[in-house]
C-alpha cells in the first residue's frame, strides 16, 4: 500500500487569476493515475484518470485538437 501524498500543480498557462484545474502528476508512476482537481474547491471531488490517457489527452491540447477556447 503506498503512502504518498499527491504534490498538486498548476499549469503554467494559469495567470487568469487561478482559476484554473491542479493535478498531482507525481502519482502516475507509483498509481498509474494522474489526480485532477478544481483549483477553486481542493477539498471537492478529485477524479483520476489512467496516466496513458491523461497524457494523451494533454498531446491533444498541445495539438489544438480540441479548438480553441
């Protein structure tokens, strides 16, 4: 059983006042998941996400496969 606590960060694209989402990418290795969570509501819900798709993902984004915002 693993102890770790999650190291939550935000993306370096947050200067919109920190309004933003945080995940915990240091978990991946150990877990396999990548912890996402509402920068406005840490104690809210915190969903994971297997650390494959969560990189995928984020390789979509830089692409701008997902249009702009």
């Amino acid at each position: 059983m693993t102890t770790e606590s999650p190291r939550w960060a935000k993306p370096s694209y947050s200067s919109n006042g920190g309004d933003c989402v945080e995940i915990a990418a240091d978990l991946a290795a150990t877990r396999g998941t990548v912890p996402v969570r509402d920068s406005k509501n840490p104690n809210g819900p915190v969903p994971s996400f297997p650390a494959d798709a969560f990189t995928t993902f984020v390789a979509g984004v830089q692409a701008g496969e997902f249009g702009a915002a």
